[in-house]
C-alpha cells in the first residue's frame, strides 16, 4: 500500500508541475489595439435563462467592435420561461445590431452541440465565438480575439473564464422591527453560506483554468471551456463538427478541442486579461454537483492521452488520501506516507491556485485554501464515482452518463 501511494503521488506531483510548466509558458498577451479586420458570429444557445440574460445582452451592448464585423446568433432550447421573449424584445430593441433569433432542433443526445451546429450553418462569417447565457462579456472581447487571431493564424483559441460573484437582493415590505431584524439575521446567514461555498467552487473553477491552459503550454491541449471559445467556421466543417460524441451531453468544447488537436489544426490559449468572461456560479450544492457530474460523465471519451493520465491521478491521489486516512485511524497503515502524500499534494496544488489567482487578480481567494483542502478529496472523489454510476439533470432534463 505505502509503495501504491508513493507511486501516486510521484505521478500526480509530475503531472501538476508539468501543467504549472506549460502555463509558465505561454506569455501574456497584450492588447495593441490594432485594426479590427476579423469578422465573428457569437453563437449563444440558451434554455430557461429569463434571470441571466438580462446581464450577458448588456455586456454585448458594450462591446468596442464595429457593429457591422459582428453577428449574434441567439438560439432557443425549448425555453420554458421568458428567455424567448427578452430575445426578441432585444432584436427589436436595438435594431444597428445583427441578432438572428433561431430555435434549437434535437438531433443527438446533446441539446448544446445540436444548437451550436444550427446556428453556425446559420453564421455568416468566418469565425465562430460561443458563449453561454450565464456570462458577462469584456468590452474588448472580440478585440482580443481579432488581435490574437491576426498574429497566430490559429484556427482555434481558447479564452480564460473566471466566475463571479452575483449580489444578493433582498426585498422586504413594511413590516415590524423585530421581522425585519430576522429577515437581515437571515440574510447574513445566507450570506457567509455563500461567501464560503463560492469560495470552494471558485477555487476548484481557477484549478480547471490553469490546467486547461497549461495543456496549451505543453503543446498538449486537452481541455478549455465553451464559455470563452473562438474557432473557424470552415476548419469546424472540414474536420466534422462534433461527428463521433454527438450522444455525449456535454463536451461541446473539450471534443471539439480534441479533434482540432487530432487534425494538427493551430490551437493557443488566449492569455489576456481583457479576454476573461465572466460566468455566474452555481448558488447550491445540488446544483454544483451536477454541473460537475456532467463535466466528469465525458473524460472516459477523451482520445487524448494525456487527458485520461492526468485524471486517472487526480482521481487515484484524492480517493487514496480518503482511503489512506481510514486505514491509518484502524492502524492498517502508518500515518507518515499519508501525511506525506498530503503534503506534497497541498504545496503543488498551491502553487497552481497562486498563478492562477494571480492572473485572475484573485489571490485574495487563497485564504480559504487550507480548509478547502481538507473537503476537496471528498468532493472530487465523490463526484467522481458519481458521474461514473448515475443520471444527472441539467438544465432541467435528465441526462444518462
């Protein structure tokens, strides 16, 4: 057993370092403000998203890009709230903008990758930007694309996202001195509930930023993130779209990244502060859990190697830290190899979330580190085996692994 964990985590220590290696590598990209000649049709699908819309059509308001280089394709998964109607109200709204208001046909067992391939034979021109509808755009989004797109030649760019924190809006009616004491105790409550849970959440979200990217770094992409995603329309047709994992519910970008990577395609990260996007989190743990369930169900399908190493790892350290700590408190094992292994994942793991924070201007997030270490193992593991064993719902619908 000593030997396995030693085994484990020499490989994941390897791993971590190699990623922070890979993300070390890639230099950051600043904006020169040059010339906008890149024209992009942003694919946004969206379902039941009445409450975020709002948010995302406001930041595309805001945009510093001729309006005339640009498109927004909106396409509807069978909303069954007022999304449909804040849409249209919007195209009507601000008529100078190309808005083309689409409705989503299931074809596969995924309703996103169906939408995104409606909407990017609908795309007029040559780059695709998609998005989703709980994100807040940068105004200089499409400047940086355009920027990075001229230099590089790349027929695909993965952008950086980070999460946001959206405020809590209590309203109460007159009422008397002693509810409304109540209601704000309530409110304080609720709000150091989120305050930490975000803090996990956003922390655990800034690990997949980094990794992600460091894959780009090692000229070894395996992983980026549709919220922020650009590629080219014809180099999309000409390798299949999302042909061979249309019946994968999720994956719209890491497949997609895949068989870009696959085809020897140019792909890089996009490592620019005025390129994040902003996505809103998720506000329960239920909620959490099967958005990360979701993510978990589609890494069996990777092609990538790589991919499939560095989860097998994550995996195996974090389930035989559990298991470790179980056999040393019946003194199966001794403690040291298991505190050990801590250890090394601790200060590795650190390392990663400090350049990470650090370029998402969030380092004060750190301070919840040492806490969020010790529930980590648990979450990952569980949502691990989870993911391998059970259905999950998103979006409301229920969805097989």
């Amino acid at each position: 057993m000593t030997l396995f964990l030693i085994f484990i985590t020499g490989l994941y220590l390897t791993l971590m370092l190699l990623l922070l290696i890979g993300w070390r590598k890639i230099p950051k990209f600043s904006l020169k403000h040059a010339s906008p000649e890149i024209n992009f049709s942003i694919i946004i699908p969206y379902r039941n998203e009445a409450e975020n819309l709002p948010l995302l059509l406001n930041s595309i308001l805001k945009l510093k890009y001729p309006l005339s280089q640009f498109e927004i394709l909106l396409v509807n998964d069978s909303s069954e709230d007022g999304s449909r109607k804040i849409c249209s109200d919007f195209k009507t709204r601000y008529p100078e903008l190309q808005i083309s208001l689409i409705e989503n046909h299931r074809i596969s067992g995924s309703p996103k990758k169906d939408a995104i391939l409606i909407a990017a034979k609908k795309a007029i021109f040559p780059y695709i930007l998609t998005t989703d509808a709980d994100c807040k755009l940068p105004k200089f989004w499409l400047q940086a694309f355009n920027e990075k797109i001229l230099e590089t030649g790349a027929k695909l760019i993965a952008g950086p996202v980070a999460t946001f924190k959206p405020l809590l809006n209590p309203s109460i009616s007159e009422s008397s001195k002693t509810e409304k004491s109540l209601y704000n105790q309530d409110i304080q409550k609720e709000k150091r509930r989120l305050k930490y849970f975000h803090a996990f959440q956003e922390m655990d979200f800034l690990s997949l930023q980094i990794a992600g990217a460091g894959g780009f770094g090692l000229k070894k992409a395996f992983m980026c993130n549709g919220a922020n995603l650009c590629y080219s329309k014809a180099a999309f047709f000409e390798i299949g779209g999302f042909s061979g994992n249309g019946e994968i519910s999720s994956g719209d970008d890491v497949f997609l990244l895949q068989k870009f990577a696959e085809k020897k395609l140019k792909i890089t990260f996009l490592k620019c502060h005025e390129a994040i996007v902003l996505t809103k989190p998720q506000q329960n743990l239920t909620a959490l859990i099967s958005q990360r369930i979701r993510w978990a169900a589609k890494t069996p399908a990777y092609k990538s190697l790589f991919a499939k190493l560095i989860g097998f790892s994550v995996l195996m350290l974090n389930f035989s830290l559990i298991l470790g700590c179980f056999l040393t408190f019946f003194n199966f094992i001794p403690y040291q190899p298991v505190l050990l292994m801590f250890f090394f994942k601790f200060n590795v793991d650190f390392a990663l979330l400090f350049y990470s924070a650090a370029f998402f201007h969030r380092k004060d997030i750190l301070r919840n580190y040492f806490w969020s270490s010790l529930v980590y193992p648990v979450f990952s593991t569980s949502v691990a085996l989870m993911s391998l064993f059970i259905k999950f719902e998103w979006k409301g619908r229920t969805y097989k692994k």
